[in-house]
C-alpha cells in the first residue's frame, strides 16, 4: 500500500486527473466515432464519397489546428485553451445527437478535429509543466497507457451501442467531456499555475513559427515520425481489406490483433518503458522503427493466426518503444515557453495518417500485399536517418549553448 502511495504522490494531482480523464474520454470517443460511418450510411443515406469527406474532416482540422492551439496554450495560458476546447468537445458530440442533416455532421466532425487539436497538445504541455523532468517520460508512458485503455474497452461498448441506439453513444461521450471539463475546472481554480506564477515569455505567432521553422532537429524528428505514421496507419486502413482477401476470415483475425494490440500496450507500456530509460532517447526510437518495420513486413507474409498474432506482438512492441519516446524527444527539443507550440506543431506528423492509406492502397492495387508491406515497411525504416540526424543536431545545438553559457 505505501509503494502504491508512493508511485501516485511523485506525481501532480492535475497529471493524475488529465491521465483518468483520457481513459475515460477516450474510449468513449473509441466507443463513437469508429462507427460514424456506419450511423450516417444507416441513418442519413448518404453516399460513401460524402461519409469518406466527413470522417476525414476530424483528422484535417486536427492537423491544421494543432500548430495554433499549442501556441494559443502557451501565450493566452492552457487553463483558457483547454477549456475552450474541451467544452467545445462536450457541444460537438451533444450536437450528433440531433443533428439530422449531412451537412451538421461535417461541420460538427470538423469543429471536433479543431477542438481536439487544441485541446492535446495543451493536455500535454500542463501535463510536463507539473512533472520534473527526470519523470516526464513516464507520465507520456502513462498517458500513452490510458489512451490504449480506453481503445482497448470503448469499441466493445460501440459495437453493442451502434444496434440499438446510436445517439445513446453520443450522449455519453459528450457527458464525459462535459464532467471531465468541469473536473479540470474545479482543480485548476483551487491552485495557481505553476506557468503563470513565474511569468512567462510572450512570443508572438509569426516569431513561434519561425522558431520552429529553423529547428532542424525538430524539423527531423517531425519527418521521422510522419515516416512511422505512413506504416503505423496501415494496421487500421490497409492490413484487413488484405486480410480479408487473403483469409477470408480476416475479420475476426483482425478484431483479436486489435485487442493483443490494446492489451500489451496496458500491461506492457510501464513495464517496457522503465527498461528502455536505460539507453538513449534515440536509440529507443531508432529500436522501435525496426521492430515497426519488421511487423510490417510480417502483416505481408500472414498465413493464419499464427503468423498474423507474431506480427501484430512485434508491431506493437515497435509502438510502444517510439511513441513516448517522440514525445519525451519533443519536451527535450521544446524551449520552456514555447513547449505547448512545440506540441502542438508535433500534430503535422498526422501527415502521415493522411498520407499512409492513400500510398497503401496504391501500392496494393498495383502490387501483391507482399510488396507493398515490404516497401511500406522500408519507408518506415527511413525514419531512423532522421531520427539519427535530429539526435546529432540536437545533441550538437545543446553543446553549443553550453559553451556560450560559459
């Protein structure tokens, strides 16, 4: 009991309520829109071509929103920027409920990717500003685990809640953004932020840009993990319509690969995560774009269950490895005052979610899957030159700052 006590008091009370709040958030949000598609071709009778621009207006926004809202967060505060934008989360699913033309749905999705994009990297900003920094590698581990809690439990309940009521699921999801709003709402104004008691330094939006612009380690890093995005996305757009093909039973194949998928990130994140604190933030992410890689190609030589299940661990232990790392690589890059704008142009790595079904689905419908997982696969090993490039600039750049503080 007291290491339990222990392990929760080295960190803030904030961390802790942002950490249950994304368990809780998002596998409601696993628990809807996952099956927006089939609500609005169930319900509204809309073609596929208009289904296709309103899910992927949540992504778009997202990556276009997440530069600014990571600023905002670090000018204006996160208190103002996250309420925004969790209030707003709370108003967008409400507003499915009754919503009953397509046009509402893709205004709503699109004020969903915005709000969403505003509200991460601010999550994730205040999140670092209560951690110490030896520490803040395992609040990403930790809160990387929450996401995948919630992945892991919410399409189940989806799935129940898509026959028979669809806006039920609605309801709940903007529910829990609405308590969970006022849950930060009620914390953040029993205690001062920790930003706004030593003050701040304000830098306006055209010299963040510019600052950003001219971080070639940062610029590497970006790269590299939109390279990680291109494969990673294939799991979730590519890798069934192949196993369908292949198998036959690809569906119920996939639907056990996605749950070891969730599960080994829960229990294997924590437990991983404090091994790989003994090396090098690089050579972290440089390991789990291998192992990225090698699932890949494993996902083009799946036979049955067997073979997909070896894949699909090895993947996921490439996921856990970099993810957090990436994050805790962009804290390191992330100048005090500007680590909400660094967060939040971290969100252009989305590039390569958008641009990772399209390149699949190319290469699939020209080529065997083999290949195409193949050339997927060395893509996503590309990242490591730039991985290692950052690494070296950054490492060069902290070494120039060190002499002339001398």
């Amino acid at each position: 009991m007291k290491k339990i006590k222990n392990y929760i008091g080295q960190f803030h009370t904030i961390v802790w309520v942002l950490l249950i709040g994304t368990v809780l958030t998002r596998g409601s949000v696993y628990m809807t829109l996952p099956f927006l598609s089939i609500f609005l071709s169930r319900h509204l009778d809309v073609s596929p071509l208009i289904i296709g621009l309103t899910v992927g207006m949540s992504p778009l926004m997202g990556t276009v929103g997440g530069f600014v809202g990571g600023h905002l967060s670090d000018r204006f505060g996160r208190k103002p920027i996250m309420f925004i934008s969790i209030f707003g989360l709370a108003f967008v699913y409400f507003g499915f409920t009754v919503a009953n033309g397509q046009g509402w749905f893709i205004l709503l999705n699109a004020i969903n990717g915005l709000c969403g994009s505003f509200f991460e990297p601010a999550s994730q900003a205040m999140m670092a500003d209560f951690t110490e920094k030896n520490k803040r590698m395992k609040v990403y581990s930790l809160r990387y685990t929450a996401i995948n809690i919630g992945a892991s439990v919410g399409p189940l309940l989806g799935a129940y809640f898509a026959n028979v009521s669809a806006k039920t699921s609605f309801f709940i999801t903007g529910t829990t953004y609405l308590f969970y709003g006022l849950a930060i709402l009620w914390i953040l104004n029993r205690m001062v932020m920790r930003q706004e008691e030593t003050g701040k330094k304000i830098v306006s939006f055209v010299d963040a840009f510019k600052i950003i612009r001219t971080d070639k380690a940062f610029r590497y890093l970006l790269f590299g993990i939109i390279l990680i995005n291109i494969g990673y996305v294939q799991l979730d757009s590519n890798f069934p319509q192949f196993l369908a093909k292949k198998l036959g039973n690809g569906v119920e194949i996939f639907s056990v690969l996605l749950t070891i998928n969730a599960v080994m990130v829960v229990f294997l994140q924590m437990p991983i995560s404090h091994f790989a604190e003994k090396f090098k933030l690089m050579q972290v992410m440089v390991f789990g774009s291998i192992f990225i890689t090698v699932g890949l190609i494993g996902f083009g030589h799946v036979t049955g269950w067997v073979t997909a299940i070896i894949s699909a661990a090895i993947f996921t232990i490439g996921e856990i490895l970099i993810f957090p790392s990436n994050n805790m690589m962009m804290d390191h890059l992330a100048p005090e005052h500007l680590r909400g704008t660094y967060f939040g142009a971290g969100q252009f790595k989305k590039i390569g979610n958008f641009i990772g079904p399209i390149m699949g689905g190319y290469l699939m419908g020209h080529l065997q899957g083999q290949m195409m997982f193949l050339i997927i696969g060395l893509a996503s090993l590309g990242s490591t030159l730039f991985f290692t490039a950052g690494n070296k600039t950054y490492l060069k750049m902290k070494e120039t700052r060190l002499e002339n503080s001398i």
